[in-house]
C-alpha cells in the first residue's frame, strides 16, 4: 500500500518529530557531531550559532564550511516548526502565532511585550489531556507530547522576532528587544510532558553556549497540580517559579474545575507546592480564575485565604484571572465589585493577591483561549 494513504484518507499521521539538534543535551551534540565524521569543537561552534545567535539554519552558519553545511542541516536541523498564521493586537504587542509540526499537528504561542519585560507564552503538547471544562485547549483533548526541540524553537522563534522586528508602527528604540521571560502557560500541562519539558527549561536557563541564558526565576512552570511531578521538579533545584492553578479551594468544586483532583486533592496540591517553596525559596503563583457564581464566593475567598496561608505563608501570590470566554462555555467573568471583594478578602487573610491582566483577550490569545483553530 503505498505511503500516502492514510494522509490522504484520515487526519494526519501524528508521528515522533524528526531528531533536531535542541534535542541534545551537551553530550547528545557531541556524539551527533562525531557522527557526522566532523571534529568536535563543532559541537559548540552550532550551539554557539543555536542558543547565542538563534540561527537554526546551518546554510547561514558562516562559520561552518560550506561544504558541510547541507549534511549538517539534514542530519541536525529538519524545519520542525512552520508559523501558519499570525494574529496580532494591542498595536503588535501582543502577538500570537499558529504552529504546524512536520506531522500536522498544531499549537500556539503567544508574544507579549510590556514596558519592562518581553513574555513567551508557549505550549508544551499539543492540546491537553486535563480536561478542566473551562479551558479552550481542555475540550479537545490531547493530541501528543511536544518534543523538546519543538518547545525551545517558539522560544527561539520569539527571540528572533524580539531582536530583529523592524515591522510597522514599532518605534526604533524599541526595536533589538530580549527575551525576557518564558511561561509554559500555552496549550498543555508541562508536568505531563515532564522529561521534554525539563531540558527544555535546562537549556532555557542555561548561559550560552549550552542555553539560551534566560534567569530561572524568570520561567514559570505553571500545572494543574500534579503532586508528585511538582516535588520531583523541587529537587531538580532548577529554580524556576512555580505556578499552580488551583481555581477552587475546596475538593468538592475543585474536582469538578480542574478533573486531576480527583487523584490529588487541595491539600495534597498544596502540600507539594510549600516543598517546593520550601526547597527552591521562591514564592508559588495560585492561579485562579474566577468565575461568576461559581467559585467567586466571599467565603470561597475566605477559605482560599486561610488554606493558603497555612500551607504557604508569606510564599504564597494569588493571581486572579478573570475568566477569558471560551467557545460553547457558559461561564463568565466575576463583575468588578465581586472581584474587588474577592481579592480584598483574600489580602485580609495575609495573602498577597493581584488580579491579571486579559492581554490578548480580543485574538483568542488570553488564559485557557488557546485552541489552535486554523
Ligand atoms: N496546564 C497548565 C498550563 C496551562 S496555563 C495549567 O493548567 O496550569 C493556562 C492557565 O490559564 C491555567 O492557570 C489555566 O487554569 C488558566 N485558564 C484556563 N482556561 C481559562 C479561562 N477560560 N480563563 C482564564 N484562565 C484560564
């Protein structure tokens, strides 16, 4: 039967994306390099060209002859990633693109520039297995595992967009911008994808040339509470900050918001986040989007509060998220005063609680809006 077929019949195959050098951890690289008969220093020369400069195109490698360059490219470096579209708003600040993997498959990214720092918000899998009925990305399901190549090359696709955007209304000096920050807060949970999704954070931390170079404390992790996963990433000792997305106090309507906990209840979730603050020092983000008559109560906030500062003390930040509508949900944002109540009963409790902003509401490229819609 020939090859074809099933492309032309069914969906897309969905197949383990082709090896690609950000795959490789140092000695990965250098055993590929030895592999392709070339002397080792090449191995740091390409990282050099890959984390330093983001270049992942071996042909504008000049400082690798050129003789070789074509063999280094296809044994190294297939095209994992092509953007399909780009929708943008906030006057370009806020950016979000549509990726499609050499098997088909599709996920989002999403750029945002702010006055004092540069955010990706990348996607871990494609789609999502969690379930939790008020997140786009949750109603389709998961599709598969991001490789750790196909996650660090939205980081290095915003870099690069970072550095050498010169497109309309951009003003010069804010042109040649950083990276600054990364949150795996696209499509996915990152602890179910968790031997890619760390050297993905290792090479993200890592100074160049074995990294991008990005401060840990700058990327967050963000899950829907995976106990055990979050201790195992507390002593990886990786630092980075944690978020949890809680959204409900109690078990009863917990279990219901976010479906893994019926495996790991609040208190277990909470229990694994305070040793990581425990063993990292670092202050755990509780996300929690709020929503109308359903977990905005003023005893909800109260609960919220006492829990959170029982089990996290002074560790503990509450991001309220206004819920971002969703396609076929039902469910809306808290008004402004229940909001304002909320937070303030949560402060009254000692805990420290801001409410996040909906960049990217309007383009479907806010909180839980990602679902990957040609
Ligand atoms: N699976 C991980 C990573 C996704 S991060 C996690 O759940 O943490 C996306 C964040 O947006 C999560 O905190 C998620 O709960 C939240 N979210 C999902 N749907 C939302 C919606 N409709 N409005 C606001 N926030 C939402």
């Amino acid at each position: 039967m020939p090859d074809s077929l099933p492309l032309v019949f069914g969906a897309p195959r969905r197949s383990k994306p082709p090896r690609h050098f950000a795959d490789l951890d140092d000695s990965g690289r250098a055993a590929a390099v030895a592999g392709l008969g070339l002397p080792a220093f090449r191995a740091k020369q390409l990282a050099n060209q890959y984390y330093g400069r983001f270049t992942a195109d071996p042909r504008q490698m000049t400082d690798l002859p050129a003789a070789v360059r074509d063999q280094v490219s296809e044994a190294l470096f297939p095209d994992l990633l092509t953007a399909v579209r780009e929708i943008e708003t906030d006057a370009g600040e806020t950016r979000k693109l549509l990726w499609r993997a050499v098997d088909g498959t599709s996920f989002e990214s999403v750029l945002m520039r702010y006055a004092d720092r540069n955010t990706v918000c990348i996607s871990s899998q494609a789609g999502c297995g969690m379930a939790c009925p008020f997140c786009a990305t949750g109603q389709g399901g998961l599709q598969r595992n991001l490789s750790t190549a196909e996650i660090l090359e939205q980081v290095r696709a915003a870099a690069v967009e970072l550095r050498d955007r010169d497109g309309d209304g951009i003003a010069p000096a804010a042109r040649g911008g950083r990276l600054s920050n990364i949150v795996f807060m696209g499509m996915g949970e990152p602890l179910a994808n968790y031997n890619r999704v760390i050297a993905a954070v290792r090479r993200i931390i890592a100074p160049p040339p074995d990294g991008f170079g990005i401060s840990a404390r700058s990327v967050t992790v963000s899950t829907v509470g995976l106990a055990p996963a979050i201790r195992k990433l507390a002593d990886e000792r990786l630092n980075v900050t944690l978020a949890l997305s809680l959204h409900a106090p109690d078990d009863e309507l917990r279990d219901t918001l976010v479906p893994v906990n019926n495996r790991w209840k609040v208190s277990e979730a909470l229990d694994a986040a305070r040793h990581y603050a425990d063993v990292t020092g670092r202050r755990v983000s509780i996300e929690y989007a709020l929503i109308r008559d359903v977990n905005d109560q003023p005893w909800r906030a109260e609960l919220l509060g006492k829990r959170l500062h029982g089990a996290l003390g002074p560790l503990a930040h509450v991001n309220v998220i206004p819920l971002n509508p969703t396609p076929g949900s039902e469910w809306d944002a808290s008004p402004k005063p229940t909001e304002r109540e909320f937070v303030r009963r949560v402060r009254e409790c000692g805990v420290s609680c801001t409410v996040r902003d909906t960049r990217g509401r309007e383009i479907a490229a806010a909180c839980g809006q990602l679902a990957a819609e040609g």
